[in-house]
C-alpha cells in the first residue's frame, strides 16, 4: 500500500489537517498541512475549520489542541507519546505548591497536562516565554513550571525572581558539553545554536538561544555561516529543506545516550503507517474532562491574545 496517497486520499474524505512538530519523522514533515513549532501549532489548531486535527506531536500537544477544538475530532498516532516534562509535574503535588504560594502568578511551559493547565494563569511556549513573564507586574512574584532549565533563562533574560518547579526534558539535557566543546574546538568557524530547554552550561557556548521556529529563521537568517545544532535532531530536516546548502552538525549527546545525536523518542514514537491508522480508524482520540478543559482553556487563550 502507498501510505502517503492513502493518507492524502483520508484527509480528503474525513475533511482532516495534520499538524507535525519540528521533531517528527522526515516522512511526516513532508505529508504534513503545517509543521511548526509549539505555539505555531496550537495557533493552527484554534484556527483550522477541519472536522479531524490529526496531530503529529506529542500527547501535550494534542490536548492542548482539543482544549482549543472541543468539537473537533483529535488523534494522536501513538497514545504513549508523551513528554518527561510534562511527567515531572503531577497534578497534586503542584496543585500544593501552588496554594503553598497563593500570592504568585503561576506561569507553566505549554509542555504540561490538561489539569497542570488549569491550575495556571497564563501558558507559554519557549518562543513567547520572555514576553509572557514580562506582562506580570515587576512586584508581582511569580511561579514558573515544569522546565527549570527554561526557567533559568527567562530568569537571565529578564531579571525576574521566579519560584522554579524541578523538571527537565530528557533530550535537552543528554547534550554533553564536554563534547560539544571539543566538536567546536575541531570545527571552530561553526556556530552553536541552542535552544533553551538545554542546561546553562551548553547555552552559555550559543550564539543564538531560541524555541524550534526561531533557530530555524536563526539559520536562514545567516546563509554564509555553518552550525551545531543543540536541540532535537528532527528539526535538520527542516533546516536543510529551508537551507539546502547550510552546513549542520547536531550536538553530540553524552556518551550513555541510546544515539549519537539526541532523539526524543516520544516524537519519535509515530511513525507513517500509524499516521494512517489513526485516520482511518479515528482513534486513538485525545479527550479532556469538560470541567479540565474549560479551566485549561482560559490560560492559554491568555497566551494567545497575548501573542497576537
Ligand atoms: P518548541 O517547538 O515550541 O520550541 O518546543 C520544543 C519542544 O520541546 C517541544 O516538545
Ligand atoms: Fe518533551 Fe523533550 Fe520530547 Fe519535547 S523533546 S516532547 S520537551 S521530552
């Protein structure tokens, strides 16, 4: 069977779109309506007048899109594609936290659950973090969630004293400086770009710190220059697409990492084949509590008015 004519042949029939992230399969990109980065695609998912978002993400994802499109069919072309960020922030150990600080703003990265969303005043994605904390008032504190990493740079970029939540994404942090110093030091002409879910260590050797969308426009930007890439390496795909004469190296990942460059293996989980079931079968779907839904729906209906 063609997958990719069957699967144009069900977007057709079902009145379907699918959304892709940065990190999936070339395959996918490539068959994709739109491929963004996080906040791209929840623009696109409020946006879109399909009957069927088929999302090519993570569960996260998907969810926010359903909070987006309640009526709207969601899939997801594998139910346990899911996130280490959003896993490092059960809902009722931080709903505690956040009533141990009831004078705080609570801010938390787009990459959480449902019920982390509706226990948030405002949502963010890693390219409108800077301008999400700063539309708080400078006397108000505030709680940033699930992404310490994410966290500590917004705190150097905008001097706010934020009360950070302790978790990380597992590929972000597989990048080894060591390697990454000595890989510049044999290719020094070589800028490094990172992106900021990555430790303070290997963002402080970038040129460029910024969300999937900005590296990429970071690169066609500077059509003269060559890279080290420090984020998931599915976003070379678009690079190269986008650049085809721009010469990429992704950032080595410490030695006991399961591949030589970092991989998130959740994104990595759907594959074509299950692309096409999801559609065909509409399932597995992404559904949310309406009672979740309606609380997640405000912080992050907060972020898009704000990110227009
Ligand atoms: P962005 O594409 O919004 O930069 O997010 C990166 C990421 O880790 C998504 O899981
Ligand atoms: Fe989560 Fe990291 Fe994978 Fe993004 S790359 S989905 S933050 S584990």
């Amino acid at each position: 069977m063609d997958l990719v004519k069957e699967i144009k042949r069900l977007k057709k029939e079902k009145n379907a779109v699918i959304l892709a992230h940065y990190y999936q399969v070339a395959e996918i990109q490539d068959i994709a309506d739109y491929v963004g980065d996080s906040l791209q695609l929840s623009q696109q998912a409020a946006e879109t007048d399909a009957d069927m978002i088929v999302f090519a993400g993570v569960h996260f994802m998907a969810e926010t899109a359903k909070i987006l499109s309640p009526d709207k069919i969601v899939v997801l072309p594998d139910l346990k594609a899911g996130c280490s960020l959003a896993d490092s922030c059960p809902p009722e150990v931080f709903e505690k936290f956040t009533k141990a600080h009831p004078d705080h703003v609570v801010i938390t990265y787009v990459n959480c659950s449902a019920e982390i969303k509706a226990l948030s005043d405002i949502v963010c994605t890693s390219s409108n973090a800077i301008k999400i904390v700063n539309s708080v008032p400078k006397d108000t504190p505030i709680i940033f969630a699930p992404d310490k990493n994410l966290g500590k740079y917004i705190i150097s970029q905008t001097g706010r004293d934020m009360l950070l939540w302790d978790g990380s994404c597992i590929v972000h942090e597989a990048f080894s400086i060591d390697k990454l110093i000595a890989l510049h030091k044999k290719y020094p002409d070589y800028k490094i770009i990172a992106h900021p879910e990555s430790e303070t260590h290997i963002l402080d050797t970038a040129a460029y710190i910024g969300s999937t969308s900005g590296m990429i426009n970071f690169v066609k930007a500077h059509p003269k220059e060559k890279f080290i890439v420090a984020t998931e390496a599915g976003i070379l795909h678009k690079m190269q697409q986008e650049m085809p004469h721009t010469e990429l190296i992704p950032a080595p990942a410490k030695e006991d990492n399961t591949c030589a460059c970092s991989e998130c293996h959740f994104m990595k989980m759907n594959t074509l084949q299950k692309l096409y079931d999801c559609m065909l079968n509409e399932s597995p779907q992404i559904d949310v509590p309406e009672e979740i839904r309606k609380k997640a729906l405000i912080p992050i209906a907060r972020m898009l008015e704000l990110s227009k």
